[in-house]
C-alpha cells in the first residue's frame, strides 16, 4: 500500500515539471523514454486524486497513434 502523499502542492508541481520534459523527449523522438515518463506522470496524478485531462489524452493519442 502507498503512503499518502505529504506535499501535495510539491508533487503537483514536480509531476508539472515532468510533462515539460515529455515534451522534450517527444520531440527528441525518445518515444520508449517518453511512455515510461507518460506512466510515472499518470500515477502521480492519480496519487493525487485527479484526472488527466482531455487535452493530455488527446495530445498522447496524437503523438503515438496517429503518426
């Protein structure tokens, strides 16, 4: 079992710093580097008790599946 999350709004932040580097490693064309990052951003947010938001599935659907 996980603990509970103790800095909510630092992990927030941290896992908004993350989604800036997918884009970094899209771009650089490290897809394998870029779906592992994806996984650990969605666990972060969903240890967060949020969703991902339309746009972020959107914008990975077109990234992997539309190319």
């Amino acid at each position: 079992m996980q603990r509970e999350i103790q800095d909510p709004d630092a992990v927030r932040a941290v896992r908004d710093r993350l989604k800036i580097e997918l884009a970094e490693l899209d771009r650089l064309g490290e897809n394998m580097a870029a779906l592992e990052l994806n996984a650990a951003i969605e666990n972060l947010t969903l240890r967060l008790g949020e969703q991902t938001s339309e746009a972020d599935i959107a914008a990975l659907a077109n990234r992997h599946f539309n190319n």
